[in-house]
C-alpha cells in the first residue's frame, strides 16, 4: 500500500513515536501547528471515519485520552485541541483516518471557524430533509 | 448539573434540534453553526472533559460520532466533515461539558487548517521524550 501512515506503521519511514498500541500508533506531525502536535492512527489501513470498526474507533479514542493527559502531564500545558478531519474536502491530506492531537497555549492565536446562525424555519428544514434521506 | 446548558438540553429544559439519542449520548444541532448542519454529541453524563470522561462514555460517544458521521455524508451528501474536541479552555472550549463537533464540510467553503511549523535541531525528540515520560 502506498501509504505514508502505513509505511510508518511497517517502521519503513521513521518517526517520533509517542505511543503504541497493538491497534493505534502515536507519532509527531512534522509540520508541527504547535510543539507536541501527534497524529493518531488506527495500525491497519482505513481511509474514513465511517469505516473504522467499533472496536478500532473504541481503541483509538482511548489512545487519545491517554496521550492527551501525558501531553498535558509532559509539556505542561492546559488544555489542547483534538481533530480528524473527514475527506479531501475537509482538509485531509493523507487517506488513512487519523486523529491530530494539538497542544494548546494562551494567546497562541488559534481561532476557532467563523460562525453564523439558521434564519426562521431553516434548521426544521434540515431536520426534516436528514431524516428523509436516511 | 444545574447551571450546565448541555445538561439542560439534555433533560430537556431547553430545546434542541435533536440528531441522534442513546442511552449514553445525545446530539443537537448547533444554533450558531460554522456550517449547515454543524452538530455537538455529547455524553449525557455531566463531565467536563477528556481528563474527567471514563472508558465506556468515551467509547460510546466517538462510536455516535462515527454512526452521526456517516448520517451527515449520507443525509446532507456532503463530501466530507470535521470532527473536534476543544479541550479545556485554552483551546477555546466555551461550556465546561465534553463535546465533539462534527462540521459538514463543502469544497471551498474557505475553512483552512491552522498553519503548520517545524521543529529545530533536537526539539522534536526533546517534545517527544516529555510526552512518552508521562504516558501512563
């Protein structure tokens, strides 16, 4: 498979690991948005979300948890950010579903999306036109 | 939690524009969405973040996110969506309430990644052992 998280996975290209599983590795994003921003990633091949088994969602949203807290305990910050982002339209680059980690820090400038609101009626709508397509 | 609003969206006190409900989980509408259909899971259990959430709630609210996740593609036939946690206040969680969001995502809506850096000589291994150091 010609995929960069799996060839990291197979050790065939080196990274910072932070944490392993015998489902989920932890490693550093080179391109840091801040220092400590690990990737997590479910060990065997799935490009989205939606097709992650129950017990490999279950895995890697532990995983999370656990080096959320050692990032927190390590790098002494407050708080950070988590995110996985579905699909080239969203953002994602690599097709292999995985979690960003982002250490965050007061003042670090890291705004949150813009956002608006549903004019009268609108909302209804959407409600109304989710349940229909599903 | 009696001042929570999620607490009171999910008794009901406060109404929403409900998505999906379980045992363990209920999501909602965001009222001031970044985009159509931008929703919030969160465990119907008072708990204000990652460090606080236990292993089942945890696993049953990344299990809706993914259930909701594909309702969204399917139901919106959106190319794709956003998933985040703001975790803590620094990084910009407004209602002390663990909640993840999932954002419908259009090409070009203009939404971009925060910009990215690199790490200098030694820096990221240093990063590196800090973090494995605590991992319990």
């Amino acid at each position: 498979m010609d995929c960069i998280f799996c060839k990291i996975v197979a050790g065939d290209i080196p990274s910072y690991q932070v944490y392993e599983d015998d489902q989920v590795m932890a490693f550093f994003d080179i391109l840091p948005i801040s220092p400590g921003h690990t990737i997590i990633v479910p060990k065997k091949h799935v490009a989205d979300l939606e097709d992650l088994s129950d017990a490999e969602m279950t895995a890697l949203a532990l995983a999370v948890k656990k080096i959320g807290k050692a990032v927190m305990d390590g790098l002494g910050v407050k708080g950070y950010s988590v995110f996985l982002d579905n699909k080239s339209a969203a953002n994602q680059h690599v097709p292999h579903a995985h979690f960003h980690l982002v250490p965050r820090a007061e003042g670090d400038g890291l705004e949150r999306w813009p956002q608006s609101g549903y004019s009268e009626g609108e909302a209804e709508e959407f409600l109304k036109n989710l349940k229909k397509a599903l | 939690m009696s001042d929570c609003i999620f607490c009171k969206i999910i008794l009901g006190e406060i109404p929403s524009y409900k998505i999906y409900e379980d045992d363990f989980v209920l999501a909602f509408l965001d009222i001031a969405p970044v985009n159509y259909g931008h929703t919030l899971v969160v465990p119907k259990k008072h708990v204000a973040n990652y460090e606080e959430i236990e292993k089942n709630d945890l696993e049953k609210l990344f299990n809706a996110v993914k259930k909701i996740g594909y309702a969204l593609k399917i139901g919106l036939a959106i190319p794709g969506y956003n998933t985040c946690v703001n975790n803590d206040p620094v990084a910009g969680q407004i209602i002390p309430h663990m909640h993840v969001h999932i954002i419908p995502r259009n090409e070009k809506d203009g939404l971009a990644l925060w910009p990215q850096g690199s790490y200098g000589d030694g820096e990221a291994s240093e990063t590196q052992a800090k973090i494995r150091n605590k991992i319990e």
